[in-house]
C-alpha cells in the first residue's frame, strides 16, 4: 500500500503522480548552438549592458526544471550552496523514479549578447524551517516554464485564491493548520500533483505538493511537508486544525488542481 507523505499523514492512499510537459523560455543555450560566433550577412549583432534582470509579474511568473545535475552558487561561480539532481524524491512513497526538481525562477543575469548567462533561482525549503535560501545556477543547466496561475492562501481569512493572469478566478475557505501544528508562511511552488484513487480518504481526490515543510512536525515522514489537498472532513474547512497542510472542499480541490500546474508559485500569508 502506498502512502502520501505529508505533514498531515495518517492513513494509506493509492496515488498516481501526474505528468507535465516543459517548454523552455530563450536563453543562451536555446537561441544559439554552443560555440556557434557567425553572424548572417545584413544582420545586427545584438549588445546589452550585462546586468541582473528580474523575471515574472503579477499575472506571470517562471519555474525553472534542473536538466541534469547541477551546483547552486551563492553568487555566480562563488561559494558552492547545494548541489541538485534532475528528479526529486516523490511524496509518494511507491514512486520510486522520483518526480523533476523544480525550483522558483526569480531572475536573469544578462551577458553582454543580451542572453541569460545564470538565473537566480529560490531553492525548496527544509524540514523545519519556513524560508528558503536563494541562489544562482548556469542558464544551461534549467529549462523555462512560463506560469500565469498562481494561488494565494490567507490564514487569518482561511482563505485560497487562485489566480490566472494576475486576475482572481476562485476564492474559497480553507481549513489550515492548528496553532500548534501552523501551515508555514512564505513563498513556496507547487512541486508534485498527486490524483488520489480513493477520495474517500483524508485527502480527498487530489494532493498538491509544495516545496514547503512544517516548523514543528520535522521527525515525520520526508521531515513534514505540506500541501494543498482535499479532505473527508468537511466540517474542518475554514477551520485552524490540520497538521499544516492547506484543505479545499471537494468543488474547489477539483477546480483548483485543474489549474494549478507544476511550478504554480503559492504564498502563504498571515
């Protein structure tokens, strides 16, 4: 029997991960062959001053998936901050190919051709503790996805709002977690999206995963991560009493997860 491993573990499920497909934004390993110096004849050769760029507005943002294993820098070739690999571990437990590490994109440094050199990316948090750090990782190493959802979680209001091109499409209460189990604050991605075979159970008929993890639940399984997800409890929504994890009334966990695609940045705020 496979089990969901999140913050607000309890009982066995049967999930199956969902699959995505990437599409790169330009950069310098997408617009031009490496080594490639010719220039077609009548054309210009384009220049920019070399300078860091942020990505993303409020109607778009950008996840960045790690190609192959890759080192994170503090700075660009500075001190070494982590080091990452293609997939990640899946928060199904039966999952044993893992699930593509993706990270938040947050800007790009521009080389004097005008295409991205490095992009400085926000990394998956750790068991324990709510932020996460930040760094850098080479242009060639990720691939691009443009998003234009993203959610919102208010835990005073115990409120989810999905957005879609900076406009709000679904608001819906919540239930969210206890005063001595909280659901984390900050800015977070969707990591995996779990279909759920038996939405009977806890978790209703969906899980998304977050790049998130509880503060007090570290010595539970994968350190307590947390997610957004259904519930067989509906007289818990709008309510302060999970284990961390973010629950959606059946309706709004079905429109939610058919928006909310990997890489979705979701902030939670107080």
């Amino acid at each position: 029997m496979r089990r969901l491993l999140f913050c607000c573990l309890g009982i066995a499920l049967v999930a199956a991960a969902i699959g995505f497909a990437v599409h790169e934004r330009r950069s310098g390993s997408a617009e031009r062959p490496a080594g490639e110096k010719t220039t077609p004849v009548g054309t210009t050769t384009r220049s920019c001053r070399p300078d860091e760029i942020d990505l993303g507005s409020v109607q778009v943002s950008y996840a960045a998936f790690v190609r192959r294993r890759v080192n994170v820098y503090r700075r660009p070739d500075g001190a070494l901050l982590a080091r990452l690999s293609s997939r990640s571990e899946s928060f199904v437990s039966g999952n044993r190919r893992g699930v593509p590490t993706v990270l938040a994109a947050l800007a790009e440094l521009r080389a004097s051709d005008c295409l991205a050199s490095w992009y400085r990316v926000r990394l998956a948090g750790k068991p324990g503790v709510s932020g996460a750090k930040e760094g850098y990782v080479r242009a060639d190493a990720i691939a691009l996805v443009k998003v234009r959802s993203r959610v919102l979680v208010d835990l005073s209001q115990r409120k989810l709002t999905l957005f879609e091109d900076g406009v709000p499409v679904l608001s819906a209460p919540a239930a969210v977690g206890a005063p001595s189990t909280p659901t984390p604050r900050g800015r977070f991605i969707a990591r995996e999206r779990i279909r759920i075979t038996d939405s009977s159970g806890a978790y209703g008929a969906a899980a998304i995963a977050l790049s998130g993890f509880s503060e007090k639940l570290i010595y539970w399984p994968q350190g307590g991560p947390v997610a957004i997800h259904g519930t067989n409890e509906p007289g818990s929504i709008g309510k302060a009493l999970s284990h961390g994890c973010v629950r959606l009334g059946a309706r709004d966990l079905a429109r939610v997860f058919a928006k909310v695609q990997i890489g979705t940045p979701v902030e939670i705020v107080e």
